[in-house]
C-alpha cells in the first residue's frame, strides 16, 4: 500500500489551473498568424522557380548528397546541408504521439501527447487541429523543420502493433482527423509527413510481406486518408511504406508512387522512404522515391553510377531535388530562421489533458456507478500496474521522452474531496493484499493496461496477472470500475463481473488529473470507440492465417470491403462492444430526421435533432451511415460511415444538426471504369450514436 499524505502532491502544485478550450484557441490562433506571416512572401510557383536555379548550379556529387540521410554520432534523421547555395541541413523528428527520436544529439524530452488513437476517439477536428499544431511546435522548439506524422493506416487487424499510431478502422473517420492533423502541423510552417503510403496494416514480416489487395479495397478503404492528406491538407511530404502491395515495394512502386500520387491526386511535395525501406537504386528512382531514409544503401554511390550509365536520368534526378527545395522554401526553411523557443512544458501540458479527457470512452456503467461521488463512494480502493505509474505512450520509433508525469495515483487524489472520502493505492502485486482493500472499500478502481510496440503485433490479451486481479477484485466488490490503458481492442473476459469500464488508451504525460477528471465528473466523457471491440479473436481476421498474418510471405486482403465493423455488419455478428460507441453521465435522444437532395446529379444534406435529456451538460458525436443499392460489379457492405457531429448540449438543451454528403459519399470505386461511380438507386440514411444503433433512418433515391 502506497502512503498517501493530506497535502497535495508537489508535483502537481506547480501547475495552473486552466480550463484548455481557450488555451488551444489561443495557440492555435499565434501560431496561425505566425505561419501566414512567414509563408505568404513565397508562393509554390516562385518557389520552384528558386529550387531549378539553386539545382541548376549543383554537381552531380552534390546532388546524389542531397538524395539521402546520414547518421552518425551527432546527427540523426537529417539530410546535410549544402553551406555553398545556401541549401539548410533537413533534421526530421518521428511522431505521431508528440516529437520522438529526431535532430541533432540525443533525444529530447517534449510533451507526450495521448496516443493518436485516443485523438480519433474524441471524432473531434478541431482538437485534431490543434494536436499536430503543438507537436509541430515542439518540432521547432527541439531543432527540426519535418514531422514525421500523421500515420493514417488504417487498424485492419485490432492485433496490429501500430494502431495506437493510427486512427482507428475506418476511412472516413481517418481522413477527417487526418486532415485536421496536417492543417495544424504546417500552419506553424513545419512540414508534415503523412505515412506510411500504402497498406502498412501489420507489423508481423512487415520488411517483407506482400499485400495481396484487390483495386477497390485499395481505393475504398486503405487510399481515402491519404488522398485526403494531399488533396485537402496538401501534406507537404509522404512517407513510404515498408511492404509490397500487388507484387511490388512500396518504396518502387511506380503505379501507386507516380501514377496515383504524383499524377492522380496532383501531389506536389516529397516521398521519403521509411527507415530502411528503399530496396533498389534504380527502379526506386523511376517510379517516384524522391529521398532514400536514413542512409544512403541505394541512393548514394550506386545512384552516381545508375546516372553515369544512362539508366537513371539526369532529369529524374533534378526532379527529385526541385520538388523537395521547392516546398521547403514554400514554407521558409531556406535563409535565416527565428530562435526556437522553450517548449511551454505546462500550457502544452493543458492541450494534451483536455485531448487525453476527451478521448476516452466510457463502455460501461452499470447502475451508474461514475461519476465517483462521495456520497456512495466513501472510501475507494484504487488498484493495479497502471494506478502507480504513467501510461504517456507506445513503445518504438514513436517514444516520447515526457517533460514530466502525473501518476494515477497521485491524480486521484488530487482531485477527491479527502473531507469526505478516503483512497487506498495498491500496485496489485499482492493480489491477496489487493482483495482484502477491496473488500474494505465501498469501490474498486483497477487500473490495467498494455504496452503495444512498432516492430511487433499484440494479441489483443492483457496479462494474465491482470485479467486474474480484475476476476479477483470484481469478486470482492461488486462495484468495481475498471480503466483499460491501452493502444487497441482488448478482451475482456472478466466484463460481465465488474460495473464499469472505462477505456482511456495511452492517455500521455498528464494520465494522472486526465482519468481522475473523469472518473469523478469533472468531465463528462464524450469518446466514441474508432474500432470495433471483438468478443473474441476468432471474431477478427486472425481466424484466418492467410488473411493475417499472413502465409508463405503473403497476405491475401480477401475479405475486401468487410474491414472492421463493416464486417461485423455484413456477417450479422455481435461485437463485444461497436465502432461509434461511448456512454456518457447523461442521456441523449435523436428525432426530427429530415433528408434532401443536393443541386447536383448527387449529394444531400440530412438534418436531425439531438437532445440532452439528461441532468448533466455533455457532448454527443451523431453519425450518419449510408447503406448503398445492389450494385452489378458487387454490393457494399450494409452500413458505412458518411459523416458524423459532436455537439454539445446543456441539461434538456437541443440542437438541430445538419450533414452534408458530398458525391463521394454515395459512390464506389469501378474496377471496370477504374473510377469513382455514384451508384444508382435507393440508399438507406441512418443515423445515430453508434454504428450499431442507428434509431433515426430514411431512404432516398439517387438516380
């Protein structure tokens, strides 16, 4: 048992109590001001213009340095500068959960922000926004000009190692979130990086596997975050990835490199290859590679030779420096730069605890045991590995170095009225000890959790000393509550036992006040899950090997569309908890449904009503679902997300939403046309608080 004082711990003296909306407006809006006034002395046209004359005056030696990284002792994720044309050292920094390994020396601490997948569970742009807007001022701060960020693969399997990297299951979901994300990046004039371009789903054999994808799969549920980033955020450079797709490396794949990218979506900025990904000189440079990461294996002396043979042109080459320079100086790295600053260890500190609070999803609350309250919960029990330290993050090449912490512990008891309540803190080691404190508490709070990493998949199981102090403790007190601290799905086999479950991801530096705010009602939870929660691993792609993970070097996406809980949807299967959902300390209602036609040959706008009929003011996000008609080359699955709105409502307060949807909504991917289609017919509008309740529903004819 951990002895806890009366005085509030030092650690959290020091901090001032903001309320963050106004504190992530006002950085947001300095920031913004501060980037037009540095970019708008350029436009992207002067801008080439300046890269071809600086190209120009290059030699060959010269330009091959410039077509690769280097690490050595002092520097690592750079590409040197070139002092005689003026041409800066590019330092890159990894992401996406804050500013990880990057520039020059060691690594620095910055704020560890809650995982992205906890940004997507808050379905909420403008926190997006203002996300990558502080990570790419820490980029600043520390000494880079690129950030590598944001990952928007999609989570095709819950195992993948990397989903607390990403935004979750769904292409819609992804891109709006996406787009938010490099909004806020480069309006400080930092670079974004959105990766890892394409398909890059599962860590297991991921330097090698190939990706068996048919052409709409590709297009409907694994490109639209991407197309998105380029079109709508026109991210100023792309990562790519480290497998093949349909035979070919990603990092040589010149359909998708050039033929999609460069040419399709008009992408005009850089492809940098990830960390060891580029596996050819000469085929990579053809097909659209424009720097080889973070050394030079392909694209230093085997590049000089390939163009001295003729085999790569001069012209590709020169390509490839132009498009990098060109948007460089768009966004004036090139001349003298301003001083960075201190990173503003505790404003940055209030945006990652208002993101980490609003991500989290609230999956149970039987009798309505939370919001804690001193009236019934007296004397709390907090137990567990995750109630006595931190949980700020993943493990890989996203690790963030924290500025500081706040342990779980230590914020719950910053925030209970020690007048009227009494905690006790155990680390769940001694899981008698643990029974018999539950027993002498009116509620439980067990605190769990997993360490998801880059480099390996999960197998969605928490440890089974957990699992077994969860059963334990449920079976001592019936008001247990537990918080899963984790990067994906988890099983839950102890869920019918307990009373509440609360989902709070990798909440980041500020876990301690961000969970206790919620648990006692200082925030009322909003979150809504952005991927499906299996009842078992049976119920995912792993059921079948050559689905995932694969089978003798390849893995066939022969599940197409049914991604996630499309697939739950087509094959009527119950999901232990749905993609959308989250409960909330109040209640809301839907009505009022009213669709219409757009001008055009297709689009509408639905509106609705949204209710708080609730006693407590709180956030809805309402989703709109289209189901399509039969269509001739293959149906759709049966609901898909189209759009969706977080509102929010005072106690009986109502507000009427409206959604627009766009062509694109109602169209598929034609392998015949290869193009985008509006299908023909009757589609079916539904619309609610999650994918698997939709009580509002209307159908409208597309002709």
């Amino acid at each position: 048992m951990k002895s806890l004082s009366p005085s509030i711990p030092s650690s959290l003296r020091i901090f001032r109590e903001k309320r963050i909306t106004a504190t992530i407006m006002a950085l947001f809006a300095a920031g913004m001001s501060a980037a037009l006034a540095q970019q708008a002395h350029v436009s992207y046209a002067q801008a080439v213009a300046r890269a071809r004359q600086i190209v120009a005056k290059m030699t060959l030696d010269e330009k091959i340095a410039q077509l690769h990284g280097i690490q050595d002792a002092t520097d690592f994720r750079v590409v040197p500068g070139l002092p005689r044309l003026g041409i800066p050292a590019l330092h890159m920094t990894n992401g996406p959960a804050g500013v990880g390994p990057g520039g020059a020396g060691p690594q620095k601490p910055a704020t560890a922000m809650p995982a992205p997948v906890a940004l997507a569970a808050t379905w909420d742009p403008e926190l997006a926004r203002a996300y990558g807007k502080l990570e790419a001022e820490e980029t600043r701060s520390l000494g880079s000009q690129l950030f590598e960020a944001p990952d928007v693969n999609i989570a095709r399997v819950p195992q993948g190692g990397r989903v607390f990297e990403s935004f979750g299951e769904d292409p819609y979901l992804d891109g709006r979130i996406a787009v938010a994300d490099i909004e806020g990046i480069q309006s400080t004039g930092m670079l974004a990086n959105v990766k890892h371009f394409v398909a890059n789903n599962q860590e297991s054999a991921r330097h090698t596997v190939n990706e068996v994808i048919g052409e709409r799969t590709l297009r409907e549920i694994y490109m639209p975050a991407f197309e998105a980033s380029i079109e709508e955020a026109h991210s100023a450079s792309v990562m790519c990835a480290y497998p093949k797709v349909n035979g070919a490396y990603n990092c040589e794949n010149a359909p998708l490199l050039t033929g999609v990218l460069k040419k399709e979506w008009g992408f005009d900025g850089f492809v940098i290859s990830d960390w060891g990904a580029t596996q050819s000189t000469v085929a990579s440079a053809l097909a659209g590679l424009d720097l080889e990461m973070p050394t030079g294996r392909f694209f230093d002396g085997k590049l000089k030779e390939a163009v001295e043979s003729g085999r790569v042109p001069l012209a590709t080459i020169d390509g490839m420096l132009v498009r990098r320079f060109a948007k460089e100086i768009e966004f004036g790295l090139f001349g003298p730069q301003p001083k960075p600053v201190p990173i503003p260890a505790f404003e940055h500190g209030s945006v990652a605890r208002e993101i980490a609070e609003q991500g989290m999803v609230l999956l149970k609350n039987e009798g309505n045991l939370l919001p804690l309250d001193h009236a019934t919960a007296r004397t709390v029990a907090l137990i567990g590995p995750y109630a006595v330290r931190p949980s700020t993050g993943g493990g890989g090449s996203s690790h963030v170095i924290p500025l500081y912490t706040i342990t779980p512990d230590d914020g719950l008891y910053a925030a209970v009225d020690w007048q009227h309540m009494r905690l006790s803190v155990w680390d769940g080691s001694d899981v008698d000890a643990a029974v018999q404190a539950a027993k002498r508490a009116q509620v439980a709070i067990v605190m769990v959790g997993d360490q998801d990493t880059e480099g390996r998949d999960q197998s969605l199981k928490l440890p089974v000393a957990q699992n077994e102090l969860i059963e334990a403790v449920a079976k001592a007190n019936p008001k247990t509550v537990v918080v899963v601290k984790s990067g994906s799905a988890v099983l839950m086999p102890w869920i019918d036992s307990v009373s509440a479950v609360l989902e709070a991801w990798y909440p980041g530096e500020e876990d301690g006040r961000a969970v206790a705010d919620v648990l006692t009602g200082k925030v009322n939870p909003s979150g809504k899950l952005p991927i499906t929660f299996p009842r078992s691993v049976e119920d995912t792609l792993a059921s079948n090997p050559e689905q995932y993970p694969g089978v003798n070097g390849e893995v066939h996406y022969s599940e197409g569309l049914d991604v996630g809980y499309r697939s739950y949807a087509a094959h009527h299967l119950a999901p232990l908890f749905p993609f959308g959902f989250g409960l909330s300390y109040t209640e809301f209602g839907f009505d009022a449904l009213k669709v219409s036609k757009g001008p055009g040959a297709a689009g509408a706008t639905v509106s609705f009503k949204v209710t708080n009929t609730g006693k407590r003011a709180g956030a809805e996000v309402a989703q709109v679902y289209l189901g399509f008609p039969s269509i001739a080359e293959g149906d759709e699955p049966p609901l898909q997300l189209k759009g969706f709105r977080k509102v929010m409502l005072k106690p009986g307060e109502s507000k009427m939403v409206e959604v627009k949807l766009d062509a694109r909504a109602f169209s598929y991917w034609s392998e015949k046309a290869h193009a985008w289609n509006v299908a023909q017919g009757e589609f079916h509008v539904m619309v609610g608080d999650s994918s698997a309740n939709t009580p509002l529903q209307a159908n409208l004819v597309i002709r």
